[in-house]
C-alpha cells in the first residue's frame, strides 16, 4: 500500500491522470491563479479527495446508481457532503470542483476545526445554485467549541458560520453512507472533528494528522501534546489494514499525502518518542533553550523539520511548555 499510495501521491501533484482507473483526476483552476488550482483524486467510488494551496478536502456525491427502491421504506438523502472548504481565497475554487464532480444540493459541510484554512471558504461552497429548486439550506457543522469561538472572535462573516454543531458524537446518513463524527478534545485545537466513511472506508482527518511537518499545537484554541498523541490512537482503533498494517482504510490528512494506518502508526510513534524525550528532559529541570539545544527531534527532522510555517523550534517549545504547565498542576 505504502507503494500505491506513493504512486497516488506524484499522480495527485503530477497533474491530470490519464485514462484509466483514475482517469477522472483533474486540475481545476479558477481565475485566481495558481493559489487557488484545486487538484482531485478519487478514493472510493463516490468519495474524493480535493488538495489546494490551503490543505485537503474530502467530498462525497451522489453514488452514479441508487439502489432500487423498497415499496414503504425510506430511501434516504442524496446529495454532496465537503469536509473542510479551504481558505477563503480558495473558497471559489473549491466551489467550481465541487460542481464539476456532482451538480447536486450540498446538503453538509463539515468542519473539523476552527483555523481560516479549513474554514474560509464555508460561504462560497454553501452558496447555491441561481434557480436551484431543491430547497434547504447547507447545513455547516462542527463541534460547538468551534461556534463558540467564532462568535466570540467575529472573524468569519454569518453565512460562513457553523449552523448545527455536536458535543461528543454525530451521526449522518447521505448518499446511501454513514458517517460518523468524533470530537477528539484538546488536540490540535479543542474542536478537532474525525470524520470517518464507514461504507467507504476513508477517514478525513483534519490538521489532527499531517504528513508534511510536526503536530501543530493551537495552545490558544486548547491544543495538546496528549491530544494529538490521543487523536492519532483514535484514528488507528478505526482504522483496518488490508494486509502487514498497510492498504485497507484510507486516512485523508489535513496536510500533506493520502495516507493508510502504517503511516499514521509511524507518525504516532514518533509524536510519542519525542514527546517522552522532551519529557524527560523536563524532569531534569533543563530550560527551553537548553531542550532546544538538545535536539530532541534530530533523528525526525529530515523528514518533518523542513516547514517554514511551523518550525522544530516552534514545536518543541510548543511541547516544553505544554509539558510544563502539566507538571505545575
């Protein structure tokens, strides 16, 4: 799996598949520019994965058949569900994707967390179609710590707020599908949302999992160490490997590479080997700058030391600190 998902990966960055079995992958570019160039890669049957400047999306549409109908019994909602929409700047984008994979009412937006990067581009997506007759508006949701937080700081405008929000767990049914919503606290903020497609097997995972640098803790929006360390254990308890801890559930990070449990069980190692060092260090009663100089992260930092937006530097003390405040309590 670990091959294939390679493979999906260069085909994603690459450019349009050709034909084939992902001959559907396309690049979608609005007049923007090239910041807003959205690239799309089918994981299963119905269910896409959209990557843009601003991160990951996934979006599930209407199956291509319904199944017959069951005289008396009902046959549920139809419709496109996105799971974060983006930046604001890319908000259009996503829009003119969305519409291209499936012309049908989006009937969900899913927030898994509260930064402009997974947010912003709620009021493009939910806007509807000019003379649509299928009524209802796009019910936006997210755990209420999002909402709350919103409201309080008033930086996204009203028709990009969350309309419908879940302490704990959530359930939805669409498209013939369940899917299911976690809250996992304290995380990477503390409204973190883990969306899991239970028919199709994928699992978007929000900025809980990346593959493109360290955990990112929001310690403003109640990020944690154990959090993370926590989410990422979550995510694997659903997860199922196809074969050795590879292929089988398809795990969408909020960042970076299509991913399967073998990549997430590394990461989680990692997040736990550093977190432990540092800890250690901590116990001895080194400061920051001392921790830093340890290097504490050296044997990862090829790999995940290398983004400018959030540095090692950024992270260790991001951990120092939590690690700290815990030790005083």
């Amino acid at each position: 799996m670990r091959t294939a998902v390679a493979l999906l990966s260069l085909i994603l960055l690459a450019g349009p598949a050709k034909a084939g079995h992902y001959g559907r992958s396309v690049r979608l570019q609005a007049d923007q520019g090239a910041a807003a160039e959205i690239r799309v890669l089918p994981l299963r049957d119905n269910v896409f994965m959209l990557v843009g400047a601003s991160g990951n999306t996934v979006v599930q549409v209407e199956p291509a058949t319904r199944p017959a109908r069951i005289p008396g019994f009902y046959q549920g909602t139809y419709g496109v569900l996105v799971v974060d929409t983006q930046s604001a700047g890319q908000g259009e984008a996503l829009r003119t994707a969305v519409r291209r994979l499936s012309p049908g009412p989006v009937r969900f937006i899913i927030n898994t967390h509260i930064h402009d990067d997974h947010i912003g581009g709620n009021a493009a997506v939910a806007r509807p179609e000019p003379g649509a007759r299928d009524g209802g508006a796009t019910l936006i949701v997210s755990h209420e710590n999002v909402l709350l937080k919103l409201a309080e700081e008033g930086s996204v405008p009203q028709g990009g707020l969350p309309t419908d929000t879940y302490l704990d767990t959530k359930e939805i049914w669409l498209n013939g599908e369940a899917i299911q919503l976690f809250h996992q606290p304290n995380a990477h903020t503390d409204g973190d949302t883990i969306v899991y497609f239970r028919k199709s097997d994928v699992i978007s995972a929000g900025d809980l999992y990346v593959t493109t640098s360290y955990p990112v803790l929001d310690v403003e929006h109640g990020g944690s160490i154990k959090g993370v360390i926590d989410g990422l254990n979550r995510i694997l308890d659903i997860a199922i490997p196809e074969n050795s801890g590879e292929g089988g559930t398809l795990i969408v990070p909020g960042q970076g590479r299509l991913s399967d449990e073998s990549d997430v069980v590394e990461y989680r190692n990692m997040v736990v080997i550093v977190r432990d060092r540092i800890q250690d260090l901590v116990k001895k009663g080194m400061t920051l700058a001392q921790v830093k100089a340890a290097r504490p992260t050296l044997d990862y930092d090829f790999r995940y030391g290398t983004n400018r937006a959030w540095t090692t530097d950024m992270f260790v003390e991001a951990v120092y600190n939590d690690l700290k405040g815990r030790k005083k309590e």
